[in-house]
C-alpha cells in the first residue's frame, strides 16, 4: 500500500508580491533604521536605569546592616546564644 504524499496539501507561500502591504514595506529605509536605533538607545537606558536602581538598593541595603551592626539591641536579639561553646 503506497503512502499518500501530503506535501501537496500543505498551502504554499505566496509571494511578496501577492501579500497586502505591511507598514514596515512602506516605511523608507532610512526611517526604519532611525527607529531601530532608536529602539536600541531606549534599550540601552533601561538597562543603565536598572543598574542603577539595582546599585542603589545594595547601598541602601548596606547602609542599614551598618547602622544594626553597631545597634546593640539588634545584636543582642538576632545573636546565637550558646555559651556553652565559649566555656
């Protein structure tokens, strides 16, 4: 018993010319490198925005580690209390 091809059945790809026209065809090329460099400029400012958010978050983190290391109530609460160690 032969294998029916089913290639046939699957619809081919019509030309570009056949397509209705999209907004990136119609753009001029000089337009659409703008916004593609545009795109990348406000890819590249999040990214630094970010970073920036993330660095400021470390040091506000830091900033109260120091200030509870040197509170002395904090220390005593948040300390392991085996003496028995120490004997």
């Amino acid at each position: 018993m032969a294998k029916k091809n089913k290639a046939s059945a699957r619809p081919t790809v019509t030309p570009a010319q056949d397509r209705p026209a999209t907004l990136k065809d119609m753009l001029s090329a000089d337009v659409l490198d703008k916004l593609k460099a545009q795109a990348t400029e406000l890819k590249a400012e999040e990214q630094q925005r970010k970073e920036k958010q993330q660095q400021e978050a470390d040091d506000a983190r830091k900033a109260e580690q120091k200030r509870r290391d040197n509170d002395f109530e904090y220390l005593l609460e948040n300390t392991k209390q085996d003496w028995k160690k120490f004997k």
